[in-house]
C-alpha cells in the first residue's frame, strides 16, 4: 500500500467494508460506523443497501435529519407536498348566558339532572339486597 505509484488503482473489498461498518454498529461505535459506510456508499457508487447501512448509522448515532436527508437524496423516500385542509372551518363557540350558568349550577348542586339520577341510582338498595355470585 505504501509503494503504490501516484494515479495507481486499488481494490476495495466491500464486503469486508460492510462488515467493518455492521461490526461497528454492533459495538455502539456510530461513529465509526457513520465514516465507514460514508466511505462504503462512495465507493460502491450508492447502491441501495449501502445507503441504507448508512441512514441506519446516522440514525443510531442520533443523527436523524441526516438519515432522512440522505435517503431523500438517493430517491428510496419521496415526501408528498402538504395537502390544503379540506374540512369546515369550525363554527364559533356559544358561552353560556349568566342565567344560564346560575341555572346549572343550581341544578347540579340540587342533584337534579342526568348527575343527580345516576347519584340517586348509585345508592345502596338496603339490608335485604344480597349478592347472587
């Protein structure tokens, strides 16, 4: 390696490169992983599980935004353009008139009402109620 003449070619084993970067991965070193499958997605011109390898260390190494963008990049996620919201807009909130809400209040304090029945229904039937099991 050392003896090579200027502009000479050398092989690459990826395979070996792949395996550097999931060995990597294995032991929580993402960053060791994320420069090795750089290097690994150059060489082997971006083929899909490469840039995949990649996006996994970039995630794992916390490295969210640069995974998305990377596999935006590559073209493997398309995001769809935001939609115009088709729903109504929601109509106005009516608040209660003083009358109202003094009527209410009496009501609920009074036991009167849906909240009083299920109260009043709550309540113990007396002593010759049994539980059948």
């Amino acid at each position: 390696p050392g003896n090579l003449a200027p502009g000479a070619k050398f092989a690459v084993d990826l395979e070996q490169l792949r395996g550097m970067v999931r060995s990597s991965l294995g032991k929580n070193l993402f960053s060791n992983a994320i420069f090795f499958a750089n290097k690994l997605v150059t060489l082997s011109g971006g083929q899909p599980r490469d840039v995949r390898l990649l996006a996994q260390a970039y995630y794992l190494g916390k490295q969210h935004r640069r995974a998305v963008q990377l596999i935006q990049q590559h073209g493997f996620l398309v995001v769809p353009e935001p939609r115009q919201p088709t729903a109504k807009p929601m109509a106005p909130v009516r608040r209660p008139s003083d009358t109202e809400a003094r009527a209410a209040a009496t009501e609920a304090a009074s036991g009167a009402g849906a909240a009083g029945q299920a109260r009043r229904a709550a309540r113990p039937l007396g002593r010759d109620f049994a539980l059948a099991i």
